[in-house]
C-alpha cells in the first residue's frame, strides 16, 4: 500500500461465501481473504466476538463492488448512454440455506407439539424467533439496492416479502416460545385474539403512519428544492446580475454589449442544459470551449452542432488545433454565417467547417501561406487523417477534416 | 388549401413575452400576416381551434395548461393537425424540449436566434406541408438515430433508422446547407430534399427506436 487509497468497506457480490463480509474486509484492509476467514473463525471461540463481529458487518456495511467504486466511470460519457452491466447472476444459495433451516426449525417444532418430546423445546422457538429477526433485518443491507430499485421506476417485492415472513416467523417464535407449556385450543384462540389486536392496532394507527409517510416525502421535496433554488439564485447573482451590470456600464459600445450578452448566454445555457462532464473526458465540451473563445475574441457567431462524443486524446487535440484554426480563418476571411459540424463516429471523427465567403482554393495559397498549409492541413495529416478545402462561387468554402480513431 | 390566393400566410403567434411577439411580429416579411397572438396554452388552444390558422408559431415554454408547454397546445389540437401546422421556435437548445414538441405533431423547429427571412421562409415551407429542421435538429436526429453503420443493423423497422440518403442530407443541414444547396450539392431537385426532411420527421415523430429511447435516456428524459 503506497500511494493508493484503501477500497471503500463493501460487500462484494463476487467471492462471498455467506454475507461476502470476509471478502469485503480483505479488500478494504488489502489482507488475503484467508487470513481474514481465519481471524473471524478463530475468534469465535473468545465468546461468540467473531460470530458478532460478522452479523455485525453484515448488518451494517453495505453490498456493493468496491473496485466498482473506486473507479466511478470516468465519463462525460454521461452524455453518451451507459452500457447495460449485466449483474453476476447467482443462486442465492445463503437465502436458501436459510430457509431450510427454518423449515427444519419449524418441522422439528411440530413434531415436539404432537408429542414428540424434546426437552430443549425452548431452543427452537428461540431460534425460530431469531432468524425471522435476521430475515426482517436484512432489509437493512438490501435497502440501498431497493432505493435505488425505486428511483429507477421499479419496486421489489421482496423485501416486503422479507419484512413479512420476518414478522410472521419471528412472531410465531416467540409465541411458542411464552406458551410452551399451554394445550393446543388454548394457544390459537390467544393466537386469535393477538392477531385481532394487533389488526386493530395497525388499523388506528394506519392514518397517523401514513401521514407521517407522506409528511417526510415533502419536507424531503421542500428542502431539495430549497437547495436548487439557492444554487440558482447564486448562479444568477454570479453570473447573470453581474453582466447586466456590465452592459449597462457599456451601453454606448454595442459591440462590447453584443460580445457580453453572446458570452452570459452562452454560459447561461450550458448551466441549464448541458450536463456538466468532468473536464478532460468529453470531445465536445472541449469544442465547446474553442468555439467560445474565438466567439468573444473575434465577436462571431458560430453555429455549432455536434453528434456523439468521445474521451479526447492526443490526436483528438491536434484536430481541435486545426479545427480552431479553420475556425478562425473563417471568421476572419469568410462571411457570416459560419457553421461547424462534428461528428464521432465508432471509428472516424470528422469535423466541417462552412462559411458563406469567397473562399479560397487551396492550389491559389501560396505556399508561404504557413496557416492553412501548416497549422490546419498538415496537423490532421500527421495524425493520419485528411484534411480538403471545399470552395465553389456563390457557395461559400467548406473545410473538412477527419482523423481516424480508434473505439473507445 | 394552407395560403390564401394572394400568397399570404396567415400565423398566430404564441409566446409568452410580449416583446418577442413584438419582435417576430417585426421581422417577418410581408407575405406573412399576423392574425393573432396568445401568451399561454390555453388561450393558444382556444385561439387556435377559433381562427384556424394554416401555420402556428409557437414558443416550447409557455405557462398556463397542465404544464406541458408547447407540447401540451398541439396536443390539444391534435384533431386540427390536418389543416393546422405547428412551427416550434425555442431559445432551448435542450434535446427533451426539442423531441417533446416534435413528437407531439410540430412540423418544424428552429431556435430564436433565426433571421426574420430565414422565419418568413420556414413558415411558408411548414405552411406548404414541407418539415423545416435547423441544424442542431438535423443534429439531434443524427445523434437519436446513430451515425454510423454499426448502427443501422439493429433494428429491422423501417422506422428505425435512416436510409443512407436521409442520413446525407441530415449531415448537410447539419453542416449549415440550405435546401437549396443540399439539392445541389446532391444533384437531386429541392422537392426530393424536401421529401427526405419529411420523411425523417415521421420516423422521429414515430420511431419506437431503441436507440431514441436509449437516448432520450442518456439525456434524462425518460
């Protein structure tokens, strides 16, 4: 462990042989598994401390990859769609396993009843209580997955179902468990008459809990929309107040007020609609800076539109290079409007550059002419793409580059 | 018929702010008359079902109604959509305002930083039953329905992706052409562009695309 941080505590799917605690830890504390495995086992002995340790992790730490986590999906490729991740599908071999011993639990229980006669009688009510505690308690570990189940538009019913047969079991544990010694009638006519009361209970209560339910829900929607409307009022005052201050400043300069509004718009509506990439991960944010600065410097519109979006690299660079060169030597030479258009494809990025002006062809440039030669042409080919100059009269020029790619 | 004889085209013009209005009242040409204006969705649905203009111009974000904007008015005129026609004009660039408005029945959208000809011209073309795209739509549509060849094998729908001429001339007004130069730059005639921009505006208007929804979903808008 040098300079890398330690995995967040997770509970891996992959590599667990219960509760995938073990597996967690070891990725957490970057021990081998093994050796975790044999700690928790040997302080079982010490008064249960490791069997506690484990029910304790298990309840408490969430499932989840850690690896996964630690390397979030470097994407701007919010932009692009994620691809679908197929979950490990696995038999829930430990739910199984759980249950039959319940089942077996509950069987034994029976068998006592009919008169079978077990004189640790009260272990297995115990027992029977305890795991519907555990199944309503591992809600817990599953409720992060179902949160996100919900925002998603799905709804699981298992953990209902969870809650249900945890209730169901733990309920019938502990009744037999008090009323071990009664006669059979006796039992289910107070079984009855719980079951009735409690019934009654939830049903007085309902309206109260609900409320309640529903009182949390807006006050969690009051205090989200709070925090958005703060963030827009700072946003506003930062940005929007402070330009119209300044073009009132200047109102006898248009030009400056046009290059002031042209750049607060700009701003405004990446803020309001753009998703907001990290920066060094999105082909077209980076676009989308060129074109804002020669937009301001040069007091242009440029009418951009761009289809797909790639992680930029070295190549990519070269070609936004000579795409701002294009760019530029449209807005100076050509005539308004300008038009840009780039488009990532799978293995092709290509860029055009129009403008209504005369144009020039390039057999006409002299070849001391270091811009378009060098700084556009000879950029694009060095990095095995191609680059043409498009002119007819009354049609304006059109440069066009392209740079193969590779996928990715 | 949607102009009358004299070749004028009759608009109603729905937006919320009254100096807009003012403005795209000012800068469009002659051949365009204004027969109405509205400010929300109900009185563009009520002004729309008693005048019924043969073009309506209409803004995405509008108060009133249920708050589905622009959308929410051609959907209440979904009967009229046969003699009616809905041109949508947005300062959004946003892609969910843009397939909103389109897929509930506009005919057309360009954003507010249009020319008053280039207006005047897109309203004669939604008027004459022709799809007018700007750019960055022909960029949504490309971005919707892939680019590239790996994409065109997924679906077997003929609604579901472009045929290798709809997709040139996405490109090229995409790249800022007019139909005018599309046609020439494809040596076909301005009628054939002008079919191929309808077309793609069926399947955008219909498409059950697995990539447009995947899309819509990369964007939010789902």
């Amino acid at each position: 462990m040098t300079s890398v941080g330690l995995l967040p505590l997770r509970r891996p799917p992959r590599g667990r042989v219960l509760g995938g605690v073990a597996a967690g830890l070891a990725a957490h504390l970057d021990l081998p598994i093994g050796l975790v495995r044999l700690v928790l086992v040997l302080l079982v002995p010490l008064g249960g401390s490791g069997l506690a340790l484990y029910v304790w992790f298990w309840v408490t730490v969430p499932a989840g990859d850690p690896t996964a986590l630690a390397a979030q999906r470097p994407a701007a490729l919010s932009r692009i769609a994620p691809h679908l991740r197929q979950p490990g599908r696995r038999i829930p071999l430990t739910d199984i396993g759980l249950g039959l011993l319940l089942l077996l639990g509950a069987g034994l229980l029976v068998a006592a009843r009919q008169g079978v006669d077990l004189t640790y009688s009260w272990a297995l009510p115990a027992l029977l209580g305890l795991g519907g505690t555990a199944l309503a308690w591992s809600q817990l570990d599953t409720m992060q997955r179902d949160r996100m189940l919900a925002r998603a538009g799905g709804r699981t019913p298992v953990s209902v179902v969870r809650l249900l047969g945890g209730t169901v079991l733990t309920g019938l544990g502990i009744f037999l468990l008090v009323g071990r010694d009664e006669p059979m009638d006796d039992l289910l006519r107070s079984a009855v008459a719980a079951i009735a009361v409690l019934a009654g209970a939830a049903l007085v209560l309902a309206p109260w809990w609900l409320r309640l339910v529903r009182e949390l829900g807006d006050e969690r929607a009051a205090r989200a929309r709070e925090a958005e409307r703060a963030d827009i009022a700072a946003h506003l005052h930062d940005s929007v107040l402070q330009t119209l201050a300044l073009i009132r400043a200047r109102a006898s300069q248009p030009e400056d007020v046009a290059r002031l509004a042209r750049a607060q718009e700009r701003e405004l509506r990446a803020w309001l609609y753009d998703d907001r990439p990290t920066p060094g991960t999105s082909l077209a944010a980076e676009l989308g800076i060129v074109v804002a600065e020669i937009e301001d410097a040069r007091g242009a519109a440029i009418e951009t539109v761009v289809v797909g979006d790639r992680v930029p690299d070295a190549a990519t660079e070269s070609l936004l290079q000579a795409t701002r060169e294009a760019l530029v030597n449209a807005v100076v030479h050509g005539l308004a409007p300008v038009s840009l258009y780039l488009e990532v494809g799978p293995d092709l990025v290509e860029v055009f550059v129009r403008d209504h002006g005369e144009g020039f062809c390039l057999d006409d440039v002299p070849a001391d002419r270091f811009g378009v030669r060098e700084s556009i042409i000879g950029r694009v080919v060095r990095r095995g793409g191609t680059a043409s100059v498009q002119c007819k009269p009354g049609r304006g020029t059109e440069v066009h580059l392209t740079l193969p790619v590779t996928a990715g | 018929m949607s102009t009358t004889d004299s070749g004028v085209v009759d608009v109603v013009l729905v937006d919320d702010h009254l100096m807009f209005r003012a403005g795209v009242r000012a800068s469009l040409d002659a051949t365009i008359r204004v027969l109405g204006e509205a400010d929300d969705v109900d009185a563009a649905i009520a002004m729309v079902r008693g005048l019924r203009p043969p073009v309506v111009v209409l803004d995405v974000h509008l108060p009133g109604g249920s708050g589905g904007g622009g959308a929410e008015v051609i959907t209440g005129c979904t009967d009229l959509l046969a003699q009616v026609r809905f041109l949508a004009l947005s300062v959004s660039d946003a892609a969910e305002d843009v397939v909103a408005v389109i897929r509930a029945g506009a005919r057309g959208y360009v954003t507010k930083a249009i020319s008053g000809p280039d207006l005047s011209d897109a309203v004669r073309r939604v008027a004459g039953g022709d799809a007018v795209f700007s750019p960055r739509l022909a960029g949504f549509v490309l971005d919707a329905f892939g680019t590239a060849a790996g994409d065109v094998a997924t679906g077997d729908h003929e609604l579901d992706r472009l045929s290798a001429r709809e997709r040139e001339v996405m490109r090229l007004i995409a790249r800022g052409y007019s139909y005018r130069e599309v046609a020439s730059e494809l040596f076909i005639s301005i009628k054939t562009v002008e079919s191929h921009v309808s077309a793609v505006l069926r399947k955008l208007q219909l498409s059950s695309r697995h990539e447009l929804t995947r899309w819509a979903a990369a964007r939010r808008l789902l």
